[in-house]
C-alpha cells in the first residue's frame, strides 16, 4: 500500500526584479517583457508554497515537521530575497533573468540539499494572483 501524502508550506517574500536580457537592444526587451523591463524595477508580493511528499514517519505521523519547514524557508529563502532587488542584492540573479519560472528553480535547488532525498519536493511560485509555476513539474 502506497502511503504517501503531501504536506505544504506557504510562506511569502516582496521583492523588486527587472525582466531584461542583455544580449538584446532595448526594443526587443521592450517587445518581449514590457512593463516588466522598466529599469526602475517593479515589484511583487511573492507567495511561495513547499510541498513535500512522503511516507509518514512512524514516531511522529509527520512526512516532515512543517514548524521545520517553515525555519528552514525562513532561512534559506526568505531572509536571501525579501524586499530585495533580486537583479541587485542577489548573486543568484546577477546573470540570471529572474523569471517566476528561475525564481522557482533558484529555491528548489537552494532547498533540496536540506531535505531528505526519501522526500519528493515541489515549489510552487504565484508571482501574482492569476499567475504562478511549478518547479519541478511531476
């Protein structure tokens, strides 16, 4: 019997980023990502959700402890990007277009060496309300 259930985690971070590539002119940015290449920045109230999917633990019922996730979200994600210019204050931006679709790989990848392998784990990045991704997507 496959015992396996999700647990998620919402947490949320403001930050300020710019949509540009640099290996373009100016109309071609401004064609492909509009308002969001404004070179005053523009910003968002992210809201980030953690899933993670696993066989309880037989001690505690938990897959994972989400007072644990929480402080390791906290530490990891939310005191690195919130209310920060992720193109500015951020190396992990420096060269990379922060994207909702980078964003949500960035945090994966800063999270998955914390989490047990045993656990599956998913990001999910709403930029706005309408707008959101998956990384990875299962």
């Amino acid at each position: 019997m496959n015992n396996k259930v999700a647990v998620y985690r919402k947490e949320h971070f403001n930050a300020a980023h710019r949509l540009h590539n640099a290996a373009w002119d100016a109309s071609t940015n401004d064609r492909i990502f509009g308002k969001c290449n404004n070179p005053n920045y523009h910003g968002h109230n992210y809201e980030l959700v953690v899933k993670l999917t696993g066989i309880p633990d037989a001690e505690t019922g938990f897959v994972y402890d989400l007072k644990l996730l929480s402080e390791l979200i906290q530490e990891l994600i939310i005191e690195r990007f919130d209310h920060k210019n992720l193109n500015e204050d951020t190396v992990e931006f420096k060269n990379l277009n922060p994207t909702a679709e980078n964003i949500a790989i960035v945090i994966y990848r800063l999270l998955r060496p914390r989490i047990n392998d045993q656990l599956d784990l998913q990001v999910r990045l709403y930029e706005t309300e309408r707008n959101f991704v998956d990384y990875p997507v299962n």
